[in-house]
C-alpha cells in the first residue's frame, strides 16, 4: 500500500487527573438531603379520621435503607470527579477495543432516547398509548431484515451473547421439531469466531468442534467437512473473524452444512464492514444475529445496555423468541403472543426500548448510502491503520499474509517481546499514559502477545496517524527504556498495581456490604441507617 506522506504526529501530553475520591458510602454525612422525597399518594395511605394509618407490612421495610446522605452539590462534584478520573469514548482515540465497535455514538441519538415522551412509559402500558414507540420496533425490525436479507427479525435479546443462546435455542428447537435432537449433538465453530458461540453451545448441552486456520490463515473447509456429519446440529461462525479475516469460501461452508442437514447461523458482530456489502442470507444462512449495541452505533456503555437482534429464515420463525411486536390489519401496533413454537423469553419485555430508538435513529440518518459508506470507510481506515502498525518494528498480523482485513485486525508484538520481555498487556497499559484505549484479545491466547485494533469509521486520518506514532513509541521504549513500560502507567489515577488481589477471589469485595464485612477497619467503624457489620 502506498501510504500518503503526511508531517509526524505530535505525541499527546496526557495527565489523567488524580481526586483520590472516595466511594460514595464514605462520603455520607447522616442527616444531609439532596432530595426531598414525595409523600406517599393518597391512593395507597389509609386515613382513619384525620390520623394516617400505617401502611401494610408488605410495603413497610423493617429498617431504613442504608443509603449514602449527602447534599446536591456533593453528589455532582463526586461524580464529575469520577468522570475526570477515566477515559472514554468521548475523550481519547478509542480504537484499540477491537471486536467492540467502539464507533461515534451520535449524541442527538441519546436526546431522541432519553426523552420525556420514551422515558415515562412502561413496557405494560397499554399498547394505544404506545403506538409511537411499538412501531419504531416494528420498523427496526423490517430494516434490520432487509439488512441482513432475512425473513423475521426479533428485537427480544438484550446483548450479543443472549442471541447467540438464543441462536442456539432456536437450532435445538428446530431439530427437535424434526425429530433430530438426539441425533445432533454437536456445533462446529472456528478458533477466531466470537468465543460466545462455543460458550453458548456448550450451555446447551452440544458438544463443540473447533476448526482452525489452513496454511494461508483462512477457516480450513476441508477440516469443516472432515468434522461435518449426521450428528451436526449447526456451523456456528462469525465472518469477519475476530482477526479481520473474511471466509472467502463461505458459502461453501453453508451449503455443506445444509448437505449433512445441520443448520448455519451467522454471529455478525464484526458486521461494521460488510453493511450493504453482502448479507447472510446471499451466503445461505438459516439465522443470524446483530449487536445494535456495536454496528448500528448505540454506545457500548461499558458492558450494557446492549441489544441483540435476531434474524432467521422463514423456516425458523416460528421458533423466534419474543415476545414481538406485530402489526394489525388496521395499522395499529401491539405486543403479541408467543406462538407455540417459539423458545420462549430469553429476557424481560420485548426489547431495550432506549437502545432500539437509537438504533433506530442511526440507521434512519444514514439510509442504504449511508450504511454502505459507513462500512467502506471503516475498512479503508482499518487497512490504512494495519500499514501503518505493520510499519513498526516488532508488530505483526498473524495469518492470511500480506491480505487486506475488513474492519478490524488482531496484531502480534511476540518478535519484540522475543526481543525484549515487555508484553502486550503491559504496552497496553503505558498506552493508557497518552490518553490510549488499548485491549490484546480473547483467551487463549492463539496469536501471541496479541493486541486487537478497531478504528470504524468514525476516526480520521491524523486520529489513525496518533494513535500508530504513539504505539511506535511505546514499541521503542521497550526497546530503549523497557522499565518505563514495565512500571507503568505513570499519569494515572492509580500507578502500577500487581494482580495478586485480582487473582484472589478472597480478597475481592464487590459491593459495600462485602466491603464492610472483608474490611470493617477500613471505614473507622462508619455506620449508616439499617446497616451493621453482620449485614
């Protein structure tokens, strides 16, 4: 690739700024107010006379709360503080948490979602009173279908690893309806396909085949027909893999599950390249699955909220979870019943309402061009990154050599760590002193010493320049100063920490209470309403 001459980079000064803030429960004060809470309404209290009677013991709490006290002003100086003290999306150049998508999330988006109109409504409202929001999903729906090219589309999961279950779900159901489930035991995925699959199948009681990479790095067919037979209930694969690489030979993988009669279901999480480029029904697959919460720009959110959204051939659907939106002879919407074939709920209500709208409202902004360019972009800025890194000395792209990725590649430092001891964890933690996002991959660790970049669309050409001068630094650094990598990061709120405690699961304390019974002298002997040590 003939990259443009552009001037270097500056390397960002960074300083993360340090509060030492303490969690909230220490900050309480008993007695102080931020808010004024409501009387009970009159609908619930019973008056007797001019004196209120006491509420039922079914809504009384045998203690107050043991809530922090604390006045309105305190409450946001300690969560601005909070915010100075980390990185985000918003702040740094957010590429390196590839497989993720972490992609511009519009902040209009987040307006439409968090309206007044969205917010007070319940998802057991009565469906006249929510047409508004009900056809929304409804839409979402038919555009994530022609998206994907897809029959139905259910909107019910609340996050990638739950469509895959319900993926999952939906094979075994369709084999038991034929009668087969006790012949199909087993689900074939590849070694680079979103571990999730595997986990899922696993869950349900199959058996997992892992095929690996042929001698060139792609998804070896002839291992997957040597490992399909009568006793194969699905192929299960993500396409971009999580190196980047595209099965070229996909369809053929689809039509010989189809030959031993197992179905073929498509994990699009790296969907963000091949938007309006090809769909997984043109590759033949029986049932798919988006990350709203990845491709279709709703932010990540740290793990949640999340949506998923399953699409299946018509020969599925009637297996779909729910429940679903429909839409009656007379245009109205309302939430339907579960057919009798259907898998069930595989989470409450019928869907992630704020993460739908913004979904929504992405795909609506950009239209079918827009999708298209969005994808072409996010490849274009991956494939530029990946000259750029491949530039540096010590990184590598394991696999499918000297090919280009789609939109995302997981990269190698093994030759400079065979160089010099420093890894890829701990250059992702000297990144995170320039203001850098930095993740390796999934374990086990298949490529070694792996980092995993991501740019999407959203970056541009001197973000992309940044962030491959800053790792071209950290790389020379290993070389020249390796300690300054080993003891880091430096401008953080916390400097270097060891694993130990991460590693002891005794010593970890995940709440307050767990926190107050682990390490009572830690707080002085601080109590708060309702709360003892025994607690």
């Amino acid at each position: 690739m003939s990259l443009p001459v552009a001037p270097k980079p500056a390397l960002r000064r960074f300083q993360q700024a340090r509060w030492d803030e303490p969690i909230i429960f220490e900050l309480t004060t008993p007695g102080e107010r931020g808010v004024l809470v409501s009387q009970v309404e009159p609908g619930v209290r019973k008056v007797v006379g001019d004196v209120v009677a006491d509420l039922p013991a079914s809504l009384r709490r045998p203690s107050r709360p043991a809530l922090p006290e604390m006045g309105q002003m305190r409450v946001l100086k300690h969560y601005l503080r909070l915010s100075q003290e980390n990185l985000g999306a918003d702040f740094n150049v957010d590429i390196g948490q590839g497989t993720c998508t972490m992609k511009y999330a519009p902040k209009i988006n987040d307006q439409l979602a968090g309206t007044p109109q969205l917010t007070a409504m319940h998802p057991h409202q009565d469906p006249a009173d929510a047409q508004g929001v009900l056809e929304i999903v409804w839409q979402l729906e038919r555009m994530l279908a022609e998206i994907s090219g897809m029959d139905e589309v259910s909107l019910h999961t609340q996050g990638g690893s739950a469509a895959i279950w319900a993926n999952v779900a939906m094979i075994r159901a369709y084999h038991e309806a034929n009668g087969e489930a006790e012949q199909r035991r087993e689900v074939i995925t590849t070694i680079f396909s979103h571990p999730s699959n595997a986990a899922a199948a696993k869950a349900a009681g199959y058996e997992v085949i892992t095929v690996f990479p042929d001698a060139d790095g792609y998804p070896s067919l002839d291992a997957l027909k040597a490992a399909l037979s009568p006793r194969t209930a699905a192929i299960m694969v993500t396409n971009p893999e999580d190196t980047g690489i595209y099965n070229p030979a996909i369809r053929e993988w689809v039509d010989a599950a189809h030959a031993v009669g197992a179905l073929a279901s498509y994990d699009q999480a790296n969907a963000n390249g091949i938007l309006g480029i090809t769909r997984a029904r043109d590759a033949g697959f029986d049932v798919c699955h988006f990350n709203l919460h990845k491709t279709f720009g709703t932010p990540h959110g740290c793990g949640g909220p999340g949506s998923g959204a399953n699409a299946v051939s018509a020969a599925l659907a009637p297996f779909l979870p729910g429940p679903r939106v429909v839409r009656a002879d007379d245009g109205t919407f309302a939430v339907g019943e579960l057919g009798e074939r259907s898998i069930g709920t595989v989470a409450p209500f019928f869907g992630v309402i704020p993460a739908l709208v913004k979904a929504y409202s992405w795909i609506m902004a950009l239209g079918a061009e827009g999708l298209l360019a969005a994808a072409e972009t996010a490849v274009l800025n991956n494939n530029y990154l990946m000259a750029r890194v491949l530039a540096i000395p010590g990184a590598s792209a394991p696999y499918a050599t000297g090919r280009r990725r789609i939109e995302q590649v997981r990269y190698s430092w093994e030759e400079l760590f065979q160089d010099t001891g420093v890894s890829s964890e701990e250059i992702g933690i000297r990144m995170s002193d320039f203001g850098m996002h930095y993740w390796t991959s999934h374990h086990p660790y298949v490529v070694p010493q792996p980092f995993t970049l991501e740019p999407t669309e959203s970056y541009s050409m001197s973000e992309l320049d940044e962030y491959a001068a800053t790792l071209a630094e950290v790389a020379r650094e290993a070389r020249e100063t390796p300690d300054v990598v080993r003891t880091a990061p430096h401008n953080q709120t916390v400097h270097h920490t060891h694993h130990d405690d991460l590693d002891d699961p005794e010593r970890w304390a995940i709440t307050w209470r767990a926190y107050l019974r682990k390490y009572p002298e830690a707080v002085s002997g601080q109590r708060f309403p309702g709360e003892s040590v025994a607690s």
